[in-house]
C-alpha cells in the first residue's frame, strides 16, 4: 500500500512539473516565434517636436556618465525642445564641476538615494519646484549611449499616439564571456518580452532605462514607486490603466554589459527578487483583471510565472537527465521540451553574437544555473535594497 502511494506520488508530481514547464516552453516559443516571423512598422516622422525632459540617475558612474551626457547633447533633435538632468548620486566632485559646465541640469542629492527610484522621484520633485513644461520623460541609465536621432525616433512614436515606449536596448561591450551570455540574455528578452508581444498586439516589458512616458503621468506616478524593481512597479500601473508599452525595435540604445561574474550574479539577484516580488502584488489583482479581460495585465502576471531562462534550461534538463535513469519512457517528453525551448531560444538571438566566442561562453551555463538557483534562496528583502552593478 505504501509504495503505491509513493508512485501515485511520483507520477503526479511529474505530471505537475511537466505541465509548469510545458506551459513555460510554449510561452516562449509563441513570442519567439512571433519576434522572429513578424515585422513593426517604423512610425512617420513628425514635423511637431514635443518638449522632452531626459532624466539620468547616476550612482557612483563617475567612469562612464561622459559618454552617456555627450551622445545627448549631439542629438539631431531641436535644441530649443530637450533638456537633460542628470541626477548626481555619490559623484565625485570633480565629475560634478565637469558636469556643471555642460549644458545640461545637474540634481546633486545630499545624501545617497539609495535606489534608482528614489533618484526618479527626487528628479521628479526637482522639475515640478521649477515648474517647467514637458511632454515626454525619457529614462536612461548613465553608461547608456544612444545615436544622434534617438529623440525624434521617440517623438514621432509619441506624435502617432503612443503614451509609454520601450526603446531596443543592446550590447555597447562584448569584452568578457560574462558579457557575451548578458548581451544574449538581453536579445532574447527583446525577442520575446519586447518584440514578439507587440507583433501580437500585447504591451511590451520595460527594460529599466532606455523608456520614454508621457510626463503628466511619468510625475504622478513616480512619486508611488516603492522598491528597486522600479521598471516592474511601472509596468503594473501602465497595465492597471490599460496603457500598452510600445516597442521601437530599430531605436538602439547601447547598453554597458555586465562583464565580471560577481555583479552578473547580483544583478540576476536582484532581477529574480523583482519578479518575485512583482508577482505577488500583482497576482493579488489578477482576478479582476480577468473579470474585465484586461489582456495585458493577465499576460504580465503569466509571464512572472515563468522562470528566468537559465534556470529553466536548468531544470528542465536535470530533471530529463535524472528520468533518463530511473525511466527512460519518461523522459523522452522532458527531453523533447528541452530541445522545443532550445531551438526557440535560438530562434531569438541575433546574427552578430553568432560566433565562436559566444559559443565558449554558453559552456558557462551549467555553472551559472547553478549560481542562478542558489539566489533563488538569497533574495529575501533584496526587492526593497539597491544593488549596484559597477560599469565601466
């Protein structure tokens, strides 16, 4: 009797994991498949130029900030209708009085903001004491370096009615095999969260920098933002007022990659502790978000669900590996997910990181699901703390 109620065990546990991977497999392969087959119409330029206020947090970013500053002041983009601020977070005073001498706003907080949410909302109370007019907030991050039509891209979205927008982040380094598997996690995530969702009519994800709001909303709901998954918080109160994020997958911004294993590891970190924590404040809603058939909102939620993509490589694979010797019938439909997810992994990544160094650096997956699942025990109270990742 025992051992009959140990295998009716085993078999639907299997049976549970298998459904939670399969639905994840699928997922994936839906939004790749749809990035990969399906094409986004560039928006018309615009004559009318819209007042845009770029903002950028600077933690520390001594190193790489200069670049960041000078790839905005050369935008093609009139004069007259952008201003940049940069929000100065425990700069030195050598960057600051360089700073000050470029035609730009330098916010200098008194003390550390602690988190790239709090620099958002101390920027916000900056322009509304100097009650200057703007249309659209741009967000970037302080190693972001973006190409000379960047603003106008960004204003002709806004001019065909677009009210919060995702710009195409990708790799400005690929100097380490840690950068490399970062560029290829950031692709994947463009195909599928980005790309693949607005081909089928559903919001984009944010990607945390390189995202432009309509201003009046950008102000209200900044000063709400509550931990250090701020692009997570923002997405929820996009979804909540049924405002899709749009995806401009030709505007590029150049991203610094994480090149040293400790920071990728603390990055993922705090990543996985975002999602989490995301997830349980917004699944909290998501019966009323069915009862009204919000789409956006129910498909945001199902997303969170879902693993990062090394772990569930990871699991999926150990458990096909495992089955293999306890039963090989069994296995065989772990076995076939696992090759499913793999080829629509591939099916999201880029032509330029198909080469020999980026196949050396896949060799490091095994080790770094292993680091990967490990954080998935570190994560208590991360979400409400800011982990800096050291650029530059």
């Amino acid at each position: 009797m025992g051992a009959e109620i140990l295998k009716l065990f085993y078999v639907v546990t299997e049976w549970i994991l298998f459904g939670y991977a399969t639905f994840c497999v699928l997922y994936v392969i839906l939004f790749s498949l749809a990035a990969r087959f399906g094409r986004l119409k560039p928006y018309r330029e615009s004559v009318h130029k819209r007042r845009i206020i770029v903002i950028i947090p600077a933690y520390r970013e001594d190193k790489v900030i200069f670049d960041s500053v000078k790839s905005i002041l050369k935008q093609s983009y009139l004069e007259r209708s952008f201003r940049l601020l940069v929000v100065s977070d425990t700069m030195t005073k050598e960057t600051n009085a360089r700073l000050h001498k470029m035609d730009l706003e330098l916010l200098m907080l008194e003390s550390p903001a602690d988190s790239k949410a709090n620099a958002m909302i101390n920027a916000v109370e900056y322009l509304n004491l100097k009650s200057e007019v703007y249309d659209i907030a741009v967000v970037l991050d302080s190693d972001n370096v973006v190409g000379e039509n960047f603003l106008n891209d960004v204003n002709s979205a806004f001019e065909a009615g677009v009210f919060a927008l995702q710009c195409h982040r990708t790799a400005k380094n690929l100097n380490s095999d840690i950068a490399v598997l970062d560029s290829i996690s950031e692709e994947i995530n463009n195909s599928i969260f980005r790309k693949g969702h607005v081909c089928l009519g559903l919001s984009s994800a944010l990607a945390g920098s390189g995202m432009a709001f309509d201003y009046k909303w950008f102000c209200r709901h900044v000063l709400l933002l509550r931990t250090a998954g701020e692009d997570k918080e923002m997405e929820l109160m996009l979804l909540k007022e049924r405002i899709p994020v749009r995806y401009l997958d030709y505007t590029l911004v150049y991203d610094h990659k994480t090149d040293k294993a400790d920071a990728f590891y603390g990055q993922r970190r705090r990543w996985i502790a975002a999602q989490f924590g995301s997830l349980k404040r917004g699944i909290k809603e998501l019966p009323e978000a069915i009862a009204c058939r919000n789409l956006d909102y129910i498909d945001k939620i199902l997303q969170w669900m879902i693993l990062p993509r090394v772990l569930l490589l990871g699991f999926i694979g150990f458990v096909a590996f495992v089955l293999t010797f306890i039963s090989y019938t069994h296995s065989l439909k772990w076995w076939l997910i696992l090759i499913l997810l793999i080829s629509s992994l591939t099916l999201s990544i880029p032509g330029f990181l198909w080469n020999v160094r980026s196949f050396n650096a896949v060799k490091k997956l095994p080790l770094i699901f292993i680091l990967m699942f490990a954080n998935l025990f570190r994560i208590k109270g991360v979400n409400k703390k800011y982990i800096h990742t050291e650029k530059g």
